[in-house]
C-alpha cells in the first residue's frame, strides 16, 4: 500500500509541478503525507491496541482519535492559511488527502479483475 503511494504520489507531482508550478505540488505533496500518516496511524493503533485480552483497547482508541482529530485541524488550518489565495494549492492538497483512498479502491480492483481472470 506504501510503495502504490508513493508510486502514485511521484507520479502526480510531477504532473502536477509540470501543470501548475512547485506551489501546486507541494499543496499535493502535503496532501498526501496527511493521508498517508492518517491510514499509518490508524494501523499503528490497531494493531497496538487490538489484541486478545486487551480490556481498554475502546478508551485508548477514543483518546488516541480525539488527539488524531485535533491534530488533523490544526494542520487544515495551517494549510488553509499558507496557501489559501492560491487556488492550485488548495486544490492539489484536497486531491492528495485523496491518495490513500484511491490506492485502497485501485488495489481492490486489481486483486477483482485478476481474480475474474484466473477462473
């Protein structure tokens, strides 16, 4: 899932950067190492906190999700107040926050169509 990200993160920045300018680029660029880490700590937790017998799993992920969330804000805001005159800016950063989503939706397709093709 990392490396398709990445693959794709390399990918569109370059067309991004060629299209819109380094600003464009790094609001996608930004984008993307937002949603990246948002999917890598919901991993990290699950797999720290989601273990046989582990009673306080529920409050160390309502805590862990309120401190993620709080931070998440804090972020928009800082992006929104860089770059929020520059519309390519905004705009790559909304489509990076896209990217672990579309690698997610892309990876289930392939594993559908090669299945359909090994039957």
């Amino acid at each position: 899932m990392y490396v398709s990200s990445a693959y794709l993160w390399a990918f569109v920045a370059l067309a991004v950067f060629a299209l819109w300018g380094i600003v464009a680029a790094a609001g996608w660029t930004i984008g993307c190492a937002l949603s990246v880490g948002i999917l890598r700590s919901l991993e990290w937790v699950v797999k720290r906190n989601f273990v046989p017998g582990a009673d306080k799993a529920k409050q160390e992920f309502a805590k862990f999700s309120l401190v993620k969330l709080a931070l998440v804000v804090i972020i928009l805001i800082g992006v929104v107040l860089a770059g929020g005159s520059n519309f390519g800016f905004v705009a790559a950063f909304c489509a990076g926050l896209l990217l672990a989503q579309v690698v997610i939706v892309a990876k289930v397709l392939g594993m559908l169509v090669a299945e359909r093709l090994g039957s």
